[in-house]
C-alpha cells in the first residue's frame, strides 16, 4: 500500500469528530451579544428591499442612508425606486447601518431622512481581514509521551468564530489534506497521538476562520518526521586492517 493510502486511513482515525461542514459561509451570525447582526466577508453588499402602503402610482424615488455610528447620517444614492436590490460598496471595514427613505409620486417622503440617534433598519459588520495564524514547528514529544505531537500555535483575531481551528495533515505540501482536529478552540497547543504505521515524514497545517468566513492558512514548510525508533550499534567482533606482511 503507498504512503500517501496509509495516511489517508490514518489520519481519519485520528480525526477528532466535530461539526461536518468544511467550508466557511460567506455570511455568520454575531455571536450572544448581537445575534441580529451578520458580518460579511465582503466590501460590496446587497440590500434588498420591499415598499410597503404605496399608492396605486408606485413611487418616485428610493434614498440609501448610511451610517457608521448611529449618529452621523449621509445620503448614500438616490434612485427611481426600479431597482432591486440595492447594491451598496464600502470604503473600508467596520460597521454600518441603513435606512430607506421612499418617496410617493408628489415627492413627499413617507417618513423622514433619519438623524442622530435613529435605529438603522439594517446594520452589518464587513470584515474582509481573515485572522492572523502562526504555527510553531510542531515537537515529536519522548518519554511518558512518546508516540505523539505537540501542536503550538496563536491566532487572533477580533471577530474570531467559537471553534475556528482546524489541522490537517499530508504527504504532499499541496495535499490532499486529511483532518486531525476539526472547528477546535482555540487552546493554542494541541497533543495527537499518532497511529500506529505512520508514515516517517508528513506536512502538518492550520487553518483559522472568522465569524464572517475569512481563512488564514498556516503550513510547516518541510515535513515532519515521525521516525520515533531508537537506533543501536552493535560490534560484530573485530580483525585486522592492513595488510598482512
């Protein structure tokens, strides 16, 4: 059987078990504090929208209101109320909020442009920066803890998910990559116990995901060697090295 089959089994062995999605959302919810609002791994957004008490003529006009800070309002685009969705591209990360203002045909609006202090009918978070990932040169551990490896690492970020880690093995630097630990805390070390036949030497990998799907990727640029054996010299007996006279 070829290494890279033997690790596959392997490692699926070893593989701590956890929630089964792989691939990161573009959109997650804010945790308990603020569970009503999403965050977007994006600068360009879309609003869609409905307008509700029209009059049989529709409208005549849609204004976008913007804020950063629930304080400070500015007219983003104002349009013929045709288009939908809203498409909207921030400058930068961080937090907004939108309102519409809709205005009937006598170009009277149906409520007013907001001010200091009004609740945002819409607020997002954009976070395009994944998170920040170190991983240290993994350490084959001896003694009492022979048989395993220590993993050290540190991640941060500000919008870091519950169990955003994930470790991965394999014997080839560009995979396929095979699970050993999936959506983990983020503890900072992590001790595997490796399999019995392991392959000598395989890539060892991080990855770390934010509340808003961003991944950072941190790799061993050399793989790692699992050879634990213990080697000895033994003299088979002796005899002379020049030639006899």
């Amino acid at each position: 059987m070829r290494w890279s089959s033997l690790l596959s089994v392997w490692c699926l062995f070893a593989m701590i078990p956890s929630a089964s999605a792989q691939t990161a959302p573009a959109v997650l919810p804010v945790s308990s504090v603020e569970p009503s609002i999403p965050r977007i791994n994006s600068l360009k957004v879309r609003l869609p929208y409905r307008v509700d008490n029209a009059g049989s003529a529709g409208v005549s006009a849609v204004e976008l209101w913007v804020t950063r800070d629930g304080t400070n309002w500015e007219r983003n685009q104002r349009f013929d109320g045709r288009s939908q969705p809203i498409t909207y591209t921030a400058v930068k990360d961080g937090r907004y909020g939108f309102t519409l203002v809709i205005y009937n045909t006598a170009g009277t609006p149906g409520q007013a442009a907001p001010k200091a202090g009004d609740t945002a009918q819409q607020w997002v978070e954009i976070d395009t920066t994944p998170p920040k990932a170190a991983l240290y040169q993994p350490k084959v551990l001896d003694g009492t803890e022979a048989g395993k490896i220590a993993f050290d690492w540190q991640v941060t970020d500000s919008n870091l998910a519950d169990n955003p880690i994930t470790l991965t093995c394999a014997v080839r630097p560009d995979g396929p990559w095979l699970p050993i630990v999936d959506r983990g805390a983020n503890t900072g070390r992590y001790v595997w116990t490796l399999p019995a036949n392991m392959p000598a030497r395989a890539y060892l990998r991080l990855q770390a995901v934010d509340r808003a799907g961003n991944v950072a990727t941190a790799q061993t640029p050399e793989p790692v060697s699992f050879d634990f054996s213990e080697p000895r010299g033994v003299i088979l007996g002796i005899e002379r090295a020049d030639p006899r006279p």
